[in-house]
C-alpha cells in the first residue's frame, strides 16, 4: 500500500510548523555541503558551517560600530559580527552562505567575529 506512506507524508507536511519545515531545509543543505552543524560546535573550534542568514543589523556610517547578522543552519542560531564595517553588500536576510571562522561565545550565546564568506544564490544550490 505505497498510498498510505504518501499520505502520512503529505499529512504531516501540510500539519508541520513552517519554521520546522523551513529549518529542515536548511539543516538537509548544510549536510549536502558536508558543513559541521552549529549545534555540535563549542567555544573555540574553528568551524565550516553552511545556513541563512535571518537577519541583519548594520549601523550609520558615523557609528562604524559593525554588522550583525543572525545565522542559522537548521541546528543553531550564530551571531555574526563584521567589526568596523557599517555595510557589506550581499549580507542581507534571507541569503544563503558558508561562514568561516572560530567560534567565540558572548553572553552565552555563539558568536563568529569577522568571518570569512562565500555567497549562494538560489541558482547555486
């Protein structure tokens, strides 16, 4: 009865919370890129992770405090921090990337200072 496995699926895909459904994407493209997952990452390793930027937080020109920026690979959330930068072009919500870098922790939470990039574009997955 090949019919009732594909109506489970389909029931529980129409009944899933979209964020879990949209975190199960992201998790599914980071292991085809054979990225680590943020949330086996701890404070100091040096990390490769693929995921989407949520959002994005950049400063007046004056300021030239830094950008952040919420990434997410479908396991964690990792704060991104651009220092002495007011705009990088390309960083924006919804964007797909591979950050580089050492994991660093800040108030409890995990942090990548100045990470290293590289930019996908939906044609690129």
């Amino acid at each position: 009865m090949p019919t009732t496995g594909y109506l489970k699926r389909l029931t529980r895909k129409l009944t899933e919370d979209l964020g879990d459904v949209d975190a199960e994407q992201i998790a599914e493209q980071s292991r085809a890129t054979g990225a680590q997952r943020a949330a086996e990452c701890c404070r100091g390793d040096e990390v490769n992770m693929h995921g989407e930027l949520r959002a994005v937080e950049t400063c007046s020109r004056a300021a030239k405090v830094g950008v952040k920026a919420e990434f997410f690979d479908g396991s964690d959330t990792v704060l991104l921090k651009w220092l002495g930068r007011n705009r990088i072009p390309g960083i924006e919500p919804g964007r797909k990337l591979t950050v580089r870098g050492r994991l660093a922790e800040h108030d409890g939470l995990k942090v990548i200072y100045n990470p290293s990039y590289e930019l996908y574009g939906d044609d690129d997955e």
